[in-house]
C-alpha cells in the first residue's frame, strides 16, 4: 500500500464521518462546523486527484463562503440555538434504510462496470491547464452559453435572495 | 497508486449520507447542508473521472472540468435563496422547523 | 552552486545528498526534508513575530511622541522577549460553558491560517515552499480559514459579546475579500499564471507601475483582512472590551495578537510579491540570497507605510468602513479589472513600454474619475453638522434618563 | 505535482502543531486555580443574563450573500485570467459582459439599500 492511498483512506474515513456528524448532530452549530470538516476533507481529495484549482476553489468558495452564510443563517434562526431535543423525524429508520439499500444498489451497479477497478496514475505536471480551461469557458465553440447563464443565474440568486430577505423591511417604512 | 473505485465508493456513500439528511432532518438549514453534502459527492465523482479521463486521453479534458464549475455556481445560488427563503419563513412562521411550515393546514 | 551565491539552498541540497547517502529511498528523503523545511519556515515566522512587536511598538511609539520599549536591553530590544515570559506562564482560563474543541481549536487556526501563506511564497529566485500552480488563489482561501476561527472563537466562548465581535469580525473580513480577490486578477491577468513564482519572473516592470489603481486597492483591502487599525472596530481595545476574544487569556489570547502581527507583515510580502517585484532587483537574478535581501528590505518598507497608516489614521465607523468597501471599492475593482483587458487587448500590437505607459495612464484616470465622483457623493450625503442631537458630556446628560433623547 | 501538495498538506499540519505546541507548554507552565467568579462569563462584570445568542441583523446575511456571489464570480474568471494573453477581442468582451451583468446585480443592492449599515 503506497503512501498516498494511506492519505486517501485516512482523508475518507475522516470525511465520511464528519458527513455523518452533519446529518446526526444535535446541536445544529455542531452540524455546521462538522460540515466544514466535511468540505475541507472533500477539498483534499480534490488534491489527490490533481485537481488544485478545484482543491483551492472548495475551500474558497464552499469553506470561505457558503458555510459562513448558513452559519449567519444559523445565528438569524433562533430556535436552532436553543434545540437540544431531536433533529430527526420519528421514522427515522426508513430514511436510513433507504440510504443503505441505495449504497448498495449503487456499489453493485459500479461493480459491474468494466472501468471500476482502474488504477489512477501520477499525471505530469502541467496537465491541469487552467489556459485551455479559461480558453473553453469564453469560446463560442465551446462554453460560453454556460458561462453566460452562470453570470445571468448569480445575478438571479443574488437579486431574488436579497428581495426575499429584506422584504419586510420594506413594508415597515 | 489509487484505484477509481475507492473515490466512486467514497462519494456514493457521501451522497448516501446527504440524501439520509434530506430524508430525515426537521430543519431547513440541516436539510441544505445535506444537499450541499450531495454535491459534494457529485463533484468528487465528476474531478474523478476527470482524471481517469485526462489519463486515458493524455491532454487535460475541459468538459468535466466546465461541469463541477457549474456545481459550484449552481451550489452557491442554491444555498443563497434557500437561506433567503428560510430566513423569510421564519420571520412569518416563528420557526425553521419544515413540519411546522404549513401555510394550508389547519 | 556556490555557497556564498545561493547559501539556503546550498544547505537544502548538502541536506538531501546526506539523507541519500545514508540510504533513504527518494520519497522518504523528501517527505523528511519536507517536514524540516516547513518546520524550520513556520517556527522562522513565528520567532520573527518577537521581532515584529518590538519593531511596531518602538514605531509606534516614536509616531504618538514617545519612546516605546526602551528599559530591557539595548534599544528595548529584549522587551518582546519579557513579555513572552510573562505571557507564558500567565493563568489560562477556561470559562465555564464553553464549547472546548471550538474554544481551544480557534488560536491555533487564526495562526495557522496566516502561517500557511508563507508555505507558497517565493523569498528569492530559488528559495520558496512550493510552486503550485495557483499560489494567489491559494493565498485568498486560507485567509478563509482565518474566518472560520474568528466564528469558532466566537461561538465556542460562549459569550454573547464574543458572538456579536465574531460576526462583526467574520462580516468586515469577508466584504473586504471582494475588492482583495477582484484586485489580484490584474496580475494574473498580466502573468498569464496564478503561481506566485511566474508572477514575480514576470514583473520585468513592477505591475504597482503598470498598474497603480488595483494595487491600492489590493493595499487596502489586505490591510483591512489584517483587520488592525483603522479597520480594527471589531476589537477595538479602547472602545470595547474587546472583540471575539474577550474570554481568552494567557498564551491563548497571544496567539491571536502572534495571528494579527505575523498577519500584518504577511500582509506586506504578499503586496510585495505581488506588485512591488518580489525578490527582483539589480544581480538578483545571479546571486539569490541577493534577492533575500531585496525581498526583505522592499517588506519592510511597506510593512512600515503599513504602521503609519494604522498610527496615522483615525478609527472608522462601521458604516463609514462598510460604504468604503460596497460602494467605492468593489465597483472600482470591476471597473478597473474590465478598462485593464479592453485596453491591454486593444493596444496588443503595441511595444511593451508603450503598453506600460497606456496601462498607466488608464489607470491614473480610472483613479481620477473615481476621486471626483467620490467627492461628489461624499459632498451631498455629509450631513450637517449639528443637524442632530449629539451626546456631549456635559453635567446635565452625565446621569441619563431613559427617553431623553441624549443616546449614542 | 502531488509531492507538491504534499508539501502543503504538511505544512498546513506543521503550522497547526506548532501554536498547538506553544499553547501546551503555556498550559504546563502556567498555574491552574480556577474558582467560580473567575471562570465567569465576561460580561463587564455585571451578573450573566440569557442564554449566550442575541438576534442578529439580516444585514449580516445580506454582506455574505454578496460576497458569496461575487467569490463565484472571481473564481470563474481566475482561469479567464489566466489565458487572457491568448484570447481574442470578443472572449475579452464576453468576459466583460460577465462582469457587466453582476455589477447590474451590485447596483440593485446598492439602490434596494442593502449595502448600508443600520
């Protein structure tokens, strides 16, 4: 066993776990620092596999940005502070039993992909071409439709969700 | 070197436990935590074949690369008008908790 | 490779052929030289800080007419090395109620998060970390772990002053990250490369000239992430007790203020690195520890613009910090980044002293058109002065009755 | 390239250990008499009233919500920057068009008033 699938499992095994503490803490601020945890264990296997810029753009957009917000959402929510009853439904366990049958669904079915078992190998250095990338993003031929809608939907969600949020400040004055 | 499989199995049962937190959790901000959870799992998947492709074909491969992009961007606009609406129910309704917000019950 | 040229690596490389010899496999060798390379950087940065406080004190001093540490040693050299003593054997206070890993985890990341930059940043043509491939990005996110230890501190104290301080803290930093990120595409977008390393090779002349508008920008806003004076509001110590580290004490309240000064001139060689030139300068190209010692002295004197803008200047209001940062600079920041790439794209034809001189000249009127307009705004929102009822303490409102209008 | 992060990796364990370290000698050396005024919460000396949560403004949200937005934005345009030397004049354009559009979504902030500080 080489040195870097010792990174991996030790890097999974912490992520997962910390992705069941998300969905099994009670104290709903516990969830959200176990979720950054979570984030910053899924940016890491981002960088095993080579993928520094989206490595880099996890923590920076998901740890710097969107776990901050629903922290802030957390501390606007009062109830959420204070509840230290249970978090989940009462029929918990079908959810659960769900979940599982649907690993297992998914695990077999990968099973049986010829590709399954192929071996990721060290990429040279300069293969994640981050020119080409950027180069693809603005180009007729290639993405510029999504990276246009990308700018159209960001301005959508930031237009909508500050309507939405201040709205009763406004009918106040 | 690290077989394709360990990531497929690894994100299936980080979207497995997201998809039991949509499922099971009361509040709001829980249930968009798991989604983001999922996600994840999503773009462990995509950067993995990511790899295993620009393996396969020696030059690095831009789809996969546009797509977990757009994950992010569609990730962050979701989290920002959940969070909104969640913050405008609560305002009205007094809590966060999804059972409780029933506008045409009783 | 001479000694006297390039000594650091001259040892980096004596240290690797001695690992070798005595019959380590290559990837252990490195993984070892690895873990002393960044040991001896991190623990470097952090000894520099008794440096650092002891240089901003004797500058502060001077600047407010005053001596500063000047008792312990020559000069008060030795005056940081006191209060190191004191500070470590002080009592470390737990409070009742709170979240212990959250409490105890905070310190160490808000210096962590401030030591990982220097893991990326190049100190002279062959003396660096690493090279990654996207080393300003890099820089931008683990200040994002700085956040997330500012709201550990905070909620983990359990205190409600210490949320409000954190939230306000988490607040300033992260609207100053939007000019800070926008700012650094201008030398990406001149470099054609994200590493530190490119950025600095390719500064043959320094972007701050070529492009003065977004290296203020970067300026402020870095200064502003340092969150110390004038940005400082969130703990500001002679107004509130203090910010989200009102329950910390001994050793771990210091590693907030090692986090802030270590932040601060961290701050300086990230400007210098990106828009001053870095290391470059006359024969630092043949002789690198040549580089050092530009590297260093370009540092500290913008480490030192950096003490006299925080001994110079007032503290601002939070509004007044808010409206700076939403309605001066983001905008500027995206005109100044969209003028840049019309311009440059427009004039791509054009020597390269010539590009110089547009770039310099689009950015010098971008500068002001931008002051007038500031101007303007500024001239019809002031309000006039005495128009409200202002608290002065005179005899009649020194005991306040509820309802009487004399409020802050 | 991996050894590259893991250079990083260890590093960012490194500079974790460190304060960890200095903080636990601190801990060793320092005296340990905790009684209950001391171990109070601070609160300028006055007697701790309610739980440890005040109500926030949603003006918090709102400064994260545009940050979060314009974080995206900047992260799309990072590898645009990086092949800018490459690119044609109507990539450059459609850049700015991108950037256009969301400064559209900053001025209604700015005229919906949400980026004042109440």
């Amino acid at each position: 066993m080489s040195g870097l699938q010792v990174v991996f499992l030790i890097v999974a095994v912490v992520t997962l776990f910390s992705g069941v503490m998300v969905v099994a803490s009670r104290k709903m601020m516990h969830s959200a620092l176990w979720l950054i945890m979570t984030l910053l264990g899924v940016a890491i296997l981002f960088a095993t596999l080579q993928a520094g810029f989206f490595a880099i753009v996890q923590v920076l957009v998901y740890i710097g940005a969107i776990s901050i917000l629903i922290i802030f959402t957390l501390m606007l929510t009062r109830r959420v502070m204070d509840e230290e009853t249970t978090q989940v439904i009462k029929g918990w366990w079908l959810p659960a039993l769900m979940a599982v049958i649907l690993f297992g669904l998914l695990a077999g079915l990968l099973a049986t992909w010829e590709d399954f078992q192929g071996m990721l190998n060290e990429l040279p250095a300069d293969v994640e071409n981050l020119a080409a990338f950027g180069t693809a993003l603005v180009n007729p031929a290639g993405y510029v439709i999504p990276f246009e809608v990308a700018s159209i939907l960001l301005l959508a969600a930031l237009v909508g969700a500050i309507y939405i949020a201040m709205e009763r400040k406004e009918k106040a004055e | 070197m690290i077989p394709l499989s360990w990531y497929l199995i690894a994100a299936a049962a980080l979207f497995c436990i997201g998809l039991f937190g949509v499922l099971s959790r009361k509040n709001a901000v829980s249930i968009l935590m798991s989604v983001e959870l999922m996600l994840n799992a999503v773009n462990i998947n995509l950067v993995a074949f990511w790899h295993y492709h620009t393996q396969l074909q020696g030059t690095s491969q831009i789809a996969p690369q546009v797509f977990v992009a757009m994950v992010f961007i569609v990730a962050a606009a979701e989290v920002a008008v959940g969070l909104a609406l969640i913050i405008s129910a609560y305002r009205r309704r007094e809590t966060p908790v999804v059972d409780e917000m029933t506008l045409l019950k009783g | 490779m001479s000694f006297w040229r390039d000594p650091i690596n001259f040892i980096i490389e004596w240290a690797k052929g001695l690992l070798a010899s005595i019959g380590w496999g290559p990837g252990w060798a490195t993984t070892v030289g690895f873990v002393i390379g960044a040991f001896v950087l991190a623990a470097g940065a952090m000894f520099f800080v008794v440096f650092l406080i002891w240089y901003e004190r004797k500058l502060i001093g001077r600047l407010q007419d005053r001596f500063g540490p000047n008792r312990l040693g020559p000069w008060g050299l030795f005056q940081p090395l006191a209060d190191m003593l004191k500070i470590f054997t002080k009592e470390l206070i737990t409070p009742n109620g709170v979240d212990w890993v959250a409490y105890n985890l905070a310190p160490i990341l808000s210096v962590a998060a401030v030591l990982m930059m220097w893991a990326v940043t190049p100190f002279s043509k062959t003396f660096f970390g690493v090279n990654i491939s996207v080393g300003i990005l890099f820089l931008i996110a683990v200040g994002g772990l700085g956040e997330v230890g500012i709201i550990l501190a905070g909620w983990g104290s359990n205190n409600k002053y210490a949320l409000v301080g954190a939230l306000r803290a988490v607040a300033q930093l992260i609207s100053y990250e939007v000019p800070f990120v926008i700012s650094a595409l201008v030398p990406v977008m001149l470099t054609g490369s994200m590493s530190l390393v490119d950025i600095v090779e390719a500064q043959t002349p320094w972007y701050i000239v070529v492009a003065p508008a977004a290296a203020l920008i970067f300026f402020i806003a870095s200064v502003a992430e340092t969150g110390r004076a004038p940005f400082d509001l969130a703990e500001a110590e002679s107004e509130i007790v203090a910010g989200y580290n009102v329950e910390y004490s001994g050793l771990k309240f210091g590693m907030f203020f090692v986090g802030e000064f270590l932040h601060a001139f961290t701050a300086s060689f990230i400007f210098v690195t990106v828009f001053l030139g870095g290391w470059r300068g006359p024969g630092a190209d043949q002789i690198p520890v040549l580089g050092l010692v530009y590297f260093f002295i370009k540092t500290f004197i913008v480490y030192f613009a950096l003490i006299l803008f925080r001994g110079t200047n007032p503290r601002f209001r939070i509004d007044q910090m808010m409206e700076l940062n939403w309605k001066v600079l983001t905008p500027l920041s995206l005109v100044v980044i969209m003028v840049i790439a019309l311009v440059d794209r427009l004039f791509v034809g054009a020597a390269d002293w010539q590009r110089t001189i547009i770039l310099l000249v689009a950015n010098l009127v971008i500068l002001v058109v931008a002051e007038r307009l500031i101007r303007r705004g500024v001239k019809t929102t002031r309000p006039e002065v005495g128009s409200r009822e202002r608290p002065i303490a005179s005899p009649d409102n020194l005991f306040i009755q509820p309802g009487s209008g004399a409020k802050g | 390239m991996l050894n590259d992060w893991l250079y990083v990796g260890i590093f960012a364990l490194v500079s974790m250990f460190l304060p960890a370290a200095a903080i636990s000698i601190a801990a060793l050396l320092s005296p340990r008499k905790p009684n209950s005024v001391k171990n109070a919460t601070y609160e300028c000396g006055m007697e701790t009233v309610g739980p440890a949560w005040v109500q926030m403004k949603v003006q918090y949200y709102v400064f994260a919500l545009v940050f979060l937005v314009f974080d995206v934005e900047a992260v799309l345009l990072f590898p645009w920057a990086v092949a800018y030397k490459q690119l044609p004049l109507y990539a450059v354009v459609e850049a700015i068009l991108f950037i256009l559009i969301l400064l559209g979504g900053l001025l209604y902030a700015w005229r919906k008033g949400a980026l004042e500080w109440r």
